[in-house]
C-alpha cells in the first residue's frame, strides 16, 4: 500500500498491533471484575496528568504515569472501603480526575497541546513512545501467559482466590496500577475520550461469540486488529480523526454481530 512508504504510517501501524494485543487482554479483565468504566475514570485522571505536567514545563508522560499510578492505589482503597457500592469509587475518582483536569487548564496559557490529548493521533506517536507501547504489549502476553490461572480465580471470585491463598489485595492492586500505565500510554494515540472504547469493545464484541477464555481473547485480538488497521486506512483516505475512526469501525462490528446473531435466532 502506498500510505506505508510513509515513516509515521509505518509506526502507526506497529502501534496499532500493539494495542490490538494489550487491550483485549486489559479489557476482559475490567469486564470480568466489572470495572469497565475504571478505564475511562483513569483516562480522566490522566487528563490532569497531562496538564499539570505542561503547567511544570515538564515531559507530560512523566507526570501523567504518576498521576494515574496514585490514582488506581487510591481506587484499589476506595473500592475496599465502598465493597458492596463499587461504582461508588469510580464515580468518585472520575469526577475529581476531571475537576482536577479543569482546574489545571485554566492555569495553562495554550490548550493547543492539550487537544491532542484529548482526541489522540495515533498518526503522530513518537519513536519513543513506539517502543514503550511495543515493550508493555510484549509484556503484558508474557505476564498473561504466566500468570492466567490466578488472574482468572481473581476475576471471577475474589473471595476463593483470597482462600487459596493468593495475595488478592496485591494482585488487584497491581492490576489497576498497569492497567492506569497502559492507558497513559495509549491516551496520546487514541485520546482520553475514547481510549476506554478502544480497551473495552474488542473483548465486549468476542464474549457474545466465545465461550472460553482463551477463545475471546483470541477473538478480541483479531477484532482489534481489524478494527485498529481499518480505522488507519479509513482514516488515511477519507482524512479523519483516528481515534474516532477506529472507535467508529469497532462499533460498526457490534451492530453487524448483534445483526448476525439475531439473524442465526
């Protein structure tokens, strides 16, 4: 294709793999441990993150991993104290997250840097930013693969995982904390209003046509592959936002699914 002989296409592409493969694996895991909405709660925060580090003259990354690493502990103590009102600390944290990111913007002279933020271009990501995305997806399989056994106890029931001896509060914790840096990665490229879409939707899609674990990760990586490489393409040719794109074809895959499954009733 001729989009390819372009330097930033090419990245785009690699980072558009490297989503395809570590969403799908976070993603299942919020949905199993009924967080969903914790991806978006983060990105928020994260938001915050970013303008706070443009208010110090500094790397915003650097910032924005603090910011989201402080918040997925402070959430892993708010869902504790609020055990049977989980959404309760989620609600909390994504209010404030955004209030804090309103109050810091207010302090900064240009919001121009602070749009790509907001909606991503995965078009524009860095080098650098390429290989800290490659290198967590790389890790994130390995860490899958090693340890899917106690992460699934722990997603399904807490309380067996907790008997069988496994340091729950330290997995859950641990979990929250990757899951707040993966999401500072990924917001610069699909942007912090649609980075949760990006997490949750592949796996979403594959749990109506899986049954096993394995097969819907299997399932979500592919439609994250199709929908993060039909998204670049979709966007090249008729000139549109990324994120928004991929977003788009992703949910454009729901409604044929749902059409497909209804059809086969």
């Amino acid at each position: 294709m001729a989009m390819l002989q372009y330097e930033f296409m090419q990245r785009a592409f690699i980072a558009a793999g490297a989503i395809a493969i570590l969403a799908p694996i976070l993603g299942l895991f919020l949905i199993l441990r009924k967080q969903s909405l914790m991806a978006d709660t983060l990105a928020h925060i994260s938001l915050a993150g970013v303008a706070f580090g443009y208010l110090l003259g500094i790397d915003p990354t650097l910032t924005t991993v603090v910011f989201v690493v402080l918040a997925a502990v402070f959430l892993e103590y708010l869902r504790k104290v609020y055990s049977d009102y989980s959404d309760i600390s989620v609600a909390m944290l994504m209010s404030g997250g955004m209030a804090l990111a309103l109050l810091l913007l207010t302090k900064i002279n240009s919001a121009t840097s602070i749009e790509s933020y907001l909606f991503g271009s995965i078009v524009t990501i860095s080098s650098v930013q390429l290989i800290f995305l490659v290198g967590l997806a790389v890790v994130l399989l390995i860490a899958y693969l090693v340890f899917k056994k106690p992460l699934y106890v722990l997603s399904f029931d807490e309380d067996t995982a907790y008997t069988a001896g496994l340091p729950t509060h330290w997995m859950s914790m641990l979990f929250s904390v990757v899951t707040g840096i993966a999401i500072s990665v990924i917001m610069p490229i699909a942007g912090s209003l649609l980075v949760s879409a990006i997490m949750i939707m592949p796996s979403a899609i594959a749990m109506r046509l899986m049954k096993n674990f394995d097969g819907v990760l299997i399932v979500a990586t592919l439609v994250g592959i199709i929908g993060m490489f039909g998204g670049l393409i979709t966007s090249y040719y008729f000139d549109t936002p990324p994120g928004a794109t991929i977003t788009a074809i992703f949910i454009v895959i729901f409604l044929l699914e749902s059409l497909a499954l209804k059809i086969k009733k």
